[in-house]
C-alpha cells in the first residue's frame, strides 16, 4: 500500500507541474532568413540546388560554406516543397560541435523535450514550428527546423509522413 501511495504522489506531481515548463520559447518565424512557405523565386539568387525528389527541392547557399566550416556545421540545408519553404536542417560532426549545437538550440527556445530514451532525440514543439535535434553516438548531429503548415500540407497532398533528412544530405 506505501508504494502504491508513492506512485500516485508522484504521478500527481507531474500532472500538477505549470503549463508553460517545457514551453518552447522564441519560435522562429523564419530559418536564417527565409520564412516559413516563403516562394522560392524570392531566395533563388542566393541558393543553389543540391537535391532533387519529386516537388521537394533542397538547396544550399554558397555564402554559407565558409561560415558553416567557422562554426563547425557540416551543411546548412533548405527544403522546399512545390517551391515554398518547408524545413532548415543544420548538420554537425564532432563532439564539440555537437555541444555548441545543443547549447545554441537551448539558448535560444529553451529546454527541449526528450523524445527518445535510447539516443539522443529531442524536440522544441511550437505553434507554428518544430524543431527536432537528432545525435548519434559517432556525434554525427542533425536539427531540423520545420513548419508544421508546410509539413501538414506535404503529408495532406502525398498521403505519406514526411521525412526531412535524408541519408543524401549527409
């Protein structure tokens, strides 16, 4: 009976915890720039194609490429679908990169929730936008930055869930 009294303590002192604890704060309203469902034809001259798949496109800017290697990313990458913006993806290697990473992501939203017990998998859900920071264990990092109208939408019309990274971007 002691146990079962702790268990619905604890338990209760969860559901008790304010609203806005893991509130994701700062939601972006753009990825470096550009806007969520931004046109293509507004960013062209600054981004370069490094993917194709059907209506989804994936771009780099070459303005990035020496910043990226300063702040240890190893791609910055844009995503857009039948030509609107849909998803930033930031891509690190290396323990260090890895941290500074994390610890720029909790600077600027705040805490994140773990998805996964078994790997590092966290997310920053907002209104408008989510953010997932996946990491391995050969400290290889992903976050992507995703809008969630855009997201929606591409699953609505292709009828199967979107994957934002894909094994190319690496």
């Amino acid at each position: 009976m002691k146990y079962l009294y702790v268990l619905l303590m604890s338990s209760g002192a969860i559901f008790t915890q304010p609203a806005g604890a893991d509130a994701f704060k700062n939601e972006p309203a753009d990825f470096r720039g550009i806007e969520w469902g931004a046109a293509y034809a507004d960013h062209a001259d600054e981004l370069n194609l490094v993917r194709t798949d059907n209506d989804v496109l994936v771009y780099i800017r070459d303005s990035e490429k020496g910043q990226s290697a300063r702040n240890s990313y190893k791609k910055i990458a844009y995503r857009f679908y039948k030509d609107r913006f849909s998803a930033g993806i930031i891509q690190t290697f290396g323990q260090d990169a890895k941290k500074r990473l994390r610890r720029s992501l909790v600077n600027n939203y705040g805490e994140a929730v773990r998805i996964s017990r078994r790997q590092e998998l966290d997310a920053w859900d907002g209104e408008f936008v989510q953010i997932v920071l996946s990491c391995s264990q050969t400290s290889y990092c992903a976050a992507e930055f995703m809008s969630k109208e855009m997201i929606a939408l591409e699953e609505l019309e292709t009828g199967t869930p979107v994957q934002v990274l894909q094994k190319e971007l690496e």
